[in-house]
C-alpha cells in the first residue's frame, strides 16, 4: 500500500497583517456617593425583572417580596450592580404608561432602600420614572433608548449626580423585526452613542458618570449581533467604559435553557475579550466564573502586550505591522 505524504506550502508562514489585542482601558465611573473602579475586572449586572412580560423571567418577581429575596440573592451571588427593569423591551412589546412603571417599580425600591451594599440600576427610558427612582435612593439609569426617547432623563440624572447608561436602540421593539439590516454597523453604533454622550453633556452630566452599550438585539438583525461583538474594540474610540448585555437574548436562544446559557457564556467571554468593562447577566452565579476566566485571559495578553514594541499598541490594542 502506497504511504501517504503530505506537503508542505513552500516558504515561511505568512500571519494576517492585523492582529488586533484589545487593551482594556481603565476608568472611574462616578456614582452618587461612590466610585467604581472600571477595567481591573469585569463588573457583573444582574437583572432583576418585575414585569408579567420580559422574555426570560417574566412574572417571577412582581411580587415585591419576592423581588426583595430575588435582589438579596443575586448580591450573595456576586453581582456588582443590580439592575431593575420593570417595563419589558423584549421584541414586540408594546409600552407601558408612566404610572404603570412606577406602579410595579417603587414597592420594590422601597422594600430595598438601605438593604444593599452594591449599587442599584433602574431600567427606564421615562424621565419621570428615572427622577422617582433617584428620589427613592437609585444610583444609576439605565436607559435602553439612549436618550432618544426623553432626552429630559440626563438632566434628571444630572441633577442627582448619579451614573447613566446609554443603550443603543434602533426603533421601537414593536417594530425591530420590519427593520432592514443596519448599514455600516459598528460607525453607526459608534457615532449615535457619541450623540447620545453628547445630548448628556448638554444636560450637564460629567462624561466621568456615563457607561455606553451597544445594544445586542434592539433593532439589529440577528446576524449582526455576532458582528457587534467581534468589533466591539471600536468603541474604545468613544473614551467611556462598555457594557454588554448578552444574556438570553434571542439570537442566542438554543434547543435547551441549559445551552442558551452556554451560548451565553460565549457571549459574555467574547464581550470580555474585546473590551467589555460591565456585563448584564441573569445567571450571576455562572456568568460570574465566565468573566473571571476571561479576565485572566484579558490579563494574559496586556501583560504580553507589554513585552512588545511600544510602535504596535494604537488606540488600545495590538497590531502586527503589515
């Protein structure tokens, strides 16, 4: 029988002329009465929902007893951050009023005001509910319209000196699944936050309290989201600290909850490893013991990236020269 042979392409290997090394910058994130640090590790949202109809737990913790133990465990569990929605934006909802939200939110912020260590992040696009939900102790807005909703809300969260999130949606989530494919995606992203940034500037919020997010799965296609993460290093040119919410989102669903979780932790992972400074996660526990690997790993190639010639880091990341 005739030996197999195999041959080899003649010449050295040739590598990619780019090779991109994401260097996570570091940042202060100023809150109400605190400072985060922002890049020596990952900092871990959990989601708390108290909602009927969120796509993941919806109905679980209306009850503002359970939503109180539900907050309580998912500090124990070791989130950073707990962040409260109580108005779905899952894909095709419809909104909810201003006194439906404060309906639903405010027994619960009541029941957790001076019970937690870490910060609490409230969900809203509404500047009415954002000003109650400062009233009543929260530290941190998370807005899923980045500011184009109410753009009154930065000024609600100026006024209290608290931290604010800036969520990048295209539409409304009744209408995300007639859009069309969102052209040059990562610039688009990138120049509709730096407006947002800009529209809380003029509210008069110091860039030092603001956190962006690309927003996965609000008005992209699916296909793009995978996109999003891959070039999520493109936001570092913005100079404010990233979050990524991944968890469960629909381009991620699988057969199983158990591997959409796992599907998730990929997410999560590449987040990390492309720049990610904050993930929103329901899984604490799990996700948690994702970015701590994945910190590692980020840790491992900053420190080699250290040992490399000071011409090839730009703009915080690694590039083989062509």
């Amino acid at each position: 029988m005739a030996r197999a042979s195999v041959r080899l392409a003649a010449g050295p290997f040739t590598p990619p002329a780019t090779l991109k090394l994401v260097i996570r910058k570091r940042f202060e994130w100023k809150l109400r009465d605190r400072t985060l640090q922002l890049g020596d590790r990952t900092l871990v949202l959990g989601v708390l929902n108290v909602t009927p109809d969120s796509f993941s737990d919806g109905g679980a913790y209306q009850d503002p007893d359970r939503a109180f133990a539900r907050a309580i465990e998912l500090e124990e569990l070791g989130a950073d951050i707990l962040d409260i929605g109580a108005e779905s934006t899952r894909p095709g909802s419809a909104r909810i009023s201003e006194a439906e939200e404060l309906r639903r939110l405010v027994p619960v912020l009541k029941r957790l005001k001076g019970k937690l260590m870490i910060p609490i992040s409230v969900d809203t696009y509404k500047a009415g509910v954002a000003e109650k939900a400062l009233d009543l102790g929260v530290d941190v807005i998370n807005d899923p319209s980045g500011l184009t909703f109410e753009a009154e809300l930065a000024r609600k969260v100026s006024n209290a000196n608290a931290g604010l999130i800036l969520n990048h949606m295209r539409g409304t989530p009744d209408t995300w699944a007639k859009l069309p494919p969102l052209k040059d995606l990562i610039r688009t992203i990138r120049a509709e936050l730096e407006a947002s940034a800009h529209r809380a500037a003029l509210a008069g919020l110091d860039r030092k309290r603001i956190v962006v997010d690309p927003g996965l799965g609000f008005g992209k296609r699916r296909e793009q989201n995978a996109e999003i993460l891959a070039q999520l290093g493109e936001l570092a040119r913005l100079e404010y600290p990233v979050l990524v919410g991944p968890s469960r989102k629909h381009f991620l669903a699988r057969e199983s909850a158990d591997s959409t979780e796992f599907a998730t932790a990929a997410a999560v992972t590449a987040a990390i490893l492309n720049g990610a400074h904050l993930v929103r996660v329901h899984d604490v526990k799990a996700m948690k013991a994702v970015a701590e690997v994945a910190d590692e790993i980020l840790r491992a190639g900053a420190a080699n990236a250290a040992d490399k010639p000071a011409s090839n880091v730009s703009h915080g990341s690694l590039r083989r020269p062509s």
